[in-house]
C-alpha cells in the first residue's frame, strides 16, 4: 500500500525539520538506489534563450509516473545517495525529519544561447532545503552539481511510500530556475521560472527506529457527516508554450494548486477512468478601468492520486492514495495541471452534484464505454489549459488568477474557489508571470470582490450564479452600466440576460466572454422596456464569467434583472442589480394619457390590489411596480394587448414571490406612445 506527502507548501506550525534523528515512535527508512527523471520543456526554455545540450543519461528501466509532454532523460543514483525519512503506522511521517541527499551519475548541460555561457551538471545531487513562502516555511529539494551551489529550485513535488514495494518516489515536482542560478545568467527576471517537471523513484530500507504500526484505513461508511475540500493554496501561475507568434497567438498557462480537507469525511480520489476523483480549473481575469473581465479558462484537470500531507491543518488519516485524508493535503504543481494526458472538456462534468462520467468522455474517446483510448498525443500547443491572447496580455490592468476544486457532494462550496493577484512582463514571445509574495490566496470567486452589487441567484436543485453590477457616472449626464455573471455552481447554463431601461435612451452596447471565437458574440436588442442579450450556442457554464454593458441617460436605482437558464421550460433568476431608474417625482397623469383610466383598488393594500386600465386600440404594454427609489420590483405586463379594458392583480410580492415591506410604491403603465404612473401604499 502508498502512503504519500505532496511537498511544496508547510505550515510553520508543519514544517518538516531538515535533521537527521526521528522521533521515538518512527521508522526511518534510507535509499538504496534509484532513478531521477527531468522532463525539460525545451520549447518553453528556447523561448527563453536556454538549450539542454550535452545529456548523458544512465537509465535504469524504472516507469515513469509522468505521461511526458517533453523529452525524458532518466538519472541513475549512486551509492553515496543516503537520503531518510520517517514512516509512521505504515505511511510517510509527513512531519517528520528528512536528510542526507541522492547523489546520481550522468550529465547535463544548460546554455544560455544570449552569452553561449554552458552551465554543466555532472553527477548531480539533489537535497532537500526550506523555503520562506507566505503561509511559512516550505520544504522543497534542490539541484546543483555536486560540491556547487544549487540551481535549480524542485518544488511541489509528492512523497509517495509504498510498503509492499519497500519503494519511495517523488513524483510530480517542477523543475524552477532559483534567483541564484537567474543572476549568473543575467537574467534575474527569471527567478522561480517554471521550465519542466520530473520525479524520483528509490528502493528503501528499513535501517533504523522501531516498528511504528499500520494505518487504520478510511473512515467507515457512516460514520462522517460533512465534506469539504477547500482551495487552501494557489501559487506559481506560469507560461507553458503558445500557439502562433506575438501579437498575435494564443498563449498556453497553468498554475500550482492545493487542496485541503477541511471537513470530518475522507474524500475519494480515484484515477480515470474510475470516476470518483475531483476535478480542478484555472481562470485568469484583468480588471481595466474599473472593469473586470475574465480572459481566459482552462478545460478540467483531473484528479488522479491524493496524497497526503499538512499543508493547511494537520494530516490525521494519510492514504493509500485512493482518497484524500481528512486534515491532509495534496498539491498538484505547474507541470501536473498542464499535463494534457489528464485535462479533458470542463462540459463533462456536472458542477452541481460534483461528479463525472466516463462513458463517451474524452477520455474514452467518445465511445460508450470506460476504457481509456485518449494519450497526451495529438494535441495542439495550447489545447486543454488555461488559454489567453496576446491581445487579452497586452491591455495595461490589473491582473488575477483563480482556481476551482470540483468535488463530489462538497457542503461548503465558496471554498472551492481562490484568487491571487499577479504581474508578468514578455520578452519576444513569451511571458514570465509572478504572482508576488506573502500573499496568501483569497477565499472565494474573484468576481465578490467586483462591482457596486453582488446578486446570488439560484436554479433550484440545479446550483447558483452570481451576478454583479457596476455603474459609472460619464460626462454629458450618462451613465456607463457593467454587469458580469459567474456561473457557480450551476449545471443549467445561462442563454439569456435581460435588465429594465424604461424608456431611457441605451447606447455603447458591449459584451465579452472569455473564449477564443470572435464570431460567437451574443446578440442584443432593446424592445419592450428591456434589453437583453440571447445566444444559442455560446452559453454560460459553470466557472466562467461574461459581460455585459450599456451606456444611458438614466441614472441608477436598485432593480431586478433576469438571467435565463438552458433546459426544460428556460427557467429564469430573477436577481437584484443596479438598473438605469425613473423619477418618482414625475408621479401623476402624463401628457395624452388620460384615456388610460390608470388606477388601483383597494389602496392601501394589505394582501393584493387590482390595477385596471383602458386600451383603446391594440398596443405593445408593460405593466411595472417600482418602489419609492425607482427600483423595479415587479413586472406585471410585457407584451401586446388588445383593445378594450384590462385589469391585473398585484400580490405585494417580487417576482422571486418574497413580500416586499411596508412603504409607498409607484406602478407605471405603458402603452405603445402613452405612458401614466401612479402611487400606491403596502400595509403589511
């Protein structure tokens, strides 16, 4: 059985203590012998100016974990190598003591094709060492060749411990350029550059401690009530590779990511095809001129193996792997979440319950079965992660990146979601990102922290949206308006967004969304008091976010727009936003309206009243309560009506069906050129 640590990111308060002695209740189990994999992006690095030249590898034969999306070359290890660690009730001691270090044969050389400068590495080694990082000190391993300084930073790589196997691996680091090895390049803009991944497998001895116990196994069936995987840490967003040249191609971008279990259930964390794993997507925004807009999503990466550290509170049940412990912790780092072989379309999945399914997947290459046919082969440069133009880059903003854990039946989904800010600068065609330090990641979507108004809404037993509005005062008595909705959570999409304008002159129409085809815009008109925007492919799904605007001559009130949902029936939010408003002061009889015969009985009304007026000739007509503000609260007409008399009853209910309170209200008819408006009061 496996028993694992994901290395990376260790609380001060789990830091592993870089000694040689164990606790008394441990194992200490040492190297033999093994093998380290590096997989260098090497288009990535000649983007950069580096080349990997001069490789004399000594392979063993070992399987690497990795489906390689670049070069592998394999490593053997020496003799000298004497590397421990603690094992503790059969599973890797995740805060316990490492030491010694692996020492390998062959060699490998970087040049720096600037300066033609080549740095050799010649039976390197690797060591562990700790990182200051904003959640405190982290331990990673180092690469340098032996007797030299390190040069190279291996972060958010796994501890895997296999009992059985008496086997240990490090699987799924990233191989970073330090600030040591960036200046002697004269490139210090290069320091944490991620430019490949690798991994470690030893064989283990037991060679000192007593036995120290098995260990216990997932929590029975029953025996837990509340699940919830949170988004604990999000770091080290990175250029991958492009597709197409600058300024005009599409950039390939991935970032590290940490879970945590935060709640008293151990989660399960099964490889595909098995479907019980969680899932994760990337999302990277640009707030300009008060405006924000998401730029760029990446397909679903999914999740293949939990280990089982304490990055975030302390690990009480390390796994097999098979799921991820409640208190642990699992990093998958830059050249993970990039890995092709197990990104697949974020459609797949159903947000809501948190689940896959693998018959037709992608995976199964779209046949009706569970059997994986579909490799990392055959993909383009960018497919599947976080995509993003040059010309998104280029706008002057300021930038953030996101992530989101999709997880089966998770009761505390706001946790799911975190965002960090981030700079970068280009050089010819490709982008070094750096997302600072001492910034911990943010707790929920990024678009809460955006606009005058935030708005959840729900489709009932189908998840949530998010709807947030932001208005701005223009020169000339105008009036700039910025909606954006996120879906959530939710597994109806969003086809349609609607918001009142009354009669107020609309211009400056806009829209963005996040994807990459120019030609999928939805459409918008004004008609009937409203604008609205429809499409009929390029819906809203859940983990993006789209915009909307306008420009107007009215200026805001509170009032209610409606998001409409795909599926049976188009089933409509109605949700609070700011809207452009009308003047309750113009409250009376208007100009050829008296024909009209507005009125409402009875008033004051307690539980309904009737409004009745007089059309004489067929008419388009809307029927609209408002409050004291000039927020929209209801809409009780939209649509042609015929000539003659009409009436319509009004509950003193929005149109979600909650009582509005006690106050005066207005109601305003329209009737193809007429217009009236009259007051009324609630009593409740």
């Amino acid at each position: 059985m496996q028993f694992a640590l994901r290395l990376g990111a260790l609380a001060a308060a789990g830091a592993m203590c870089l000694a040689a002695s164990g606790s008394d209740a441990a194992e200490i189990w040492s190297v033999q012998d093994g093998q380290t994999s590096l997989l260098f992006n090497t288009e990535l690095m000649n983007e950069l100016g580096l080349t990997v030249t001069g490789v004399e590898e000594t392979p063993t034969g070992a399987v690497v974990l990795m489906d390689p999306d670049a070069p592998a070359w394999h490593f053997q290890m020496t003799p000298a190598s004497d590397f421990s660690f603690e094992v503790e009730k059969g599973a890797f001691h995740a805060t316990g003591p490492l030491s010694g270090h692996l020492a390998h044969l062959g060699t490998f050389s970087i040049r720096n094709n600037a300066t033609g400068e080549v740095f050799a590495f010649r039976d390197f080694d690797v060591v562990p060492a700790t990182q200051q990082t904003a959640i405190g000190p982290t331990t990673i391993f180092q690469l340098s060749e032996v007797g030299a300084a390190p040069l190279f930073d291996l972060v958010h790589g796994g501890i895997v411990y296999d009992r059985d196997s008496e086997t240990m691996r490090v699987i799924g680091f990233d191989i970073q350029i330090n600030s040591e090895f960036a200046q002697r390049l004269g490139r210090p803009e290069l320091d944490g550059q991620f430019i490949g991944a690798g991994e470690t497998m030893a064989n283990v001895l037991w060679t000192d401690g007593a036995y120290a116990g098995e260990n216990p196994g997932p929590n029975p069936e029953g025996t837990c009530d509340f699940r919830d995987v949170a988004l604990g840490i999000l770091s080290d967003i990175s250029y991958i590779n492009r597709d197409g040249v600058y300024p005009t191609g599409v950039v390939g971008l991935a970032m590290a990511t940490t879970s945590c279990n935060l709640g008293n259930c151990d989660v399960e964390w099964h490889a595909p095809m098995q479907e019980d794993h969680p899932g994760i997507a990337m999302h990277l925004y640009r707030e300009t001129a008060g405006v924000l807009e998401q730029i760029g999503v990446s397909d679903i990466k999914h999740g293949f193996f939990a280990l089982s550290s304490s990055q975030c509170t302390p690990c009480q049940n390390p796994s097999n792997g098979s799921f991820l412990g409640v208190g642990c912790s699992d990093t998958y780092g830059v050249g993970n979440n990039s890995d092709r072989n197990w990104l697949a379309p974020r459609d797949e999945w159903q947000a809501y319950p948190g689940t896959w399914t693998c018959n037709g997947s992608h995976f199964s290459g779209g046949q009706n079965d569970c059997v994986r046919r579909h490799g990392s082969s055959g993909h383009g440069p960018t497919d599947h992660r976080l995509q993003v133009t040059d010309a998104e880059l280029d706008i002057a903003g300021n930038y953030f990146f996101e992530g989101l854990y999709v997880v089966r039946g998770d009761q505390n989904r706001i946790n799911n979601y975190g965002w960090r800010p981030c700079t970068f600068n280009r050089s010819g065609n490709s982008y070094n990102f750096s997302d600072g330090s001492g910034y911990p990641v943010i707790e929920g979507p990024k678009i809460l922290t955006w606009g005058d108004m935030q708005s959840w809404g729900e489709f009932p037993g189908n998840g949530q949206i998010i709807v947030s509005s932001k208005v701005t005062s223009m020169p000339g008595n105008l009036w700039a308006y910025e909606y954006a909705i996120l879906n959530f959570d939710s597994d109806i999409d969003v086809q349609s967004f609607s918001v009142p304008v009354g009669t107020s002159t609309i211009s400056n129409i806009g829209f963005h969304d996040p994807n990459l085809n120019d030609l999928d815009s939805w459409d918008a008109t004004v008609a009937d008091g409203k604008i609205t925007w429809t499409t009929t492919a390029n819906v809203i799904t859940y983990g993006e976010m789209y915009n909307f605007r306008f420009t107007s001559d009215a200026e805001p009130a509170d009032g209610v727009a409606d998001a409409t949902g795909t599926g049976p029936g188009s089933p409509v939010i109605s949700v609070d936003a700011r809207i452009p408003g009308f003047d309750p002061a113009s409250v009376g009889e208007l100009a050829g309206a008296a024909g009209l015969q507005l009125r409402n009985a009875p008033n004051p009304l307690s539980a309904s009243t009737t409004i009745s007026f007089q059309l004489s000739e067929t008419a388009e007509t809307s029927l609209d309560i408002y409050d004291a503000s000039g927020r929209q609260v209801r809409s009780l007409v939209s649509g042609d009506l015929a000539a003659g008399a009409h009436s319509f009853e009004w509950n003193g209910t929005r149109a979600d069906g909650v009582k509005v309170p006690s106050g005066v209200y207005y109601y305003r008819l329209r009737a193809g050129q007429l217009q009236d408006v009259r007051s009324l009061r609630v009593l409740n």
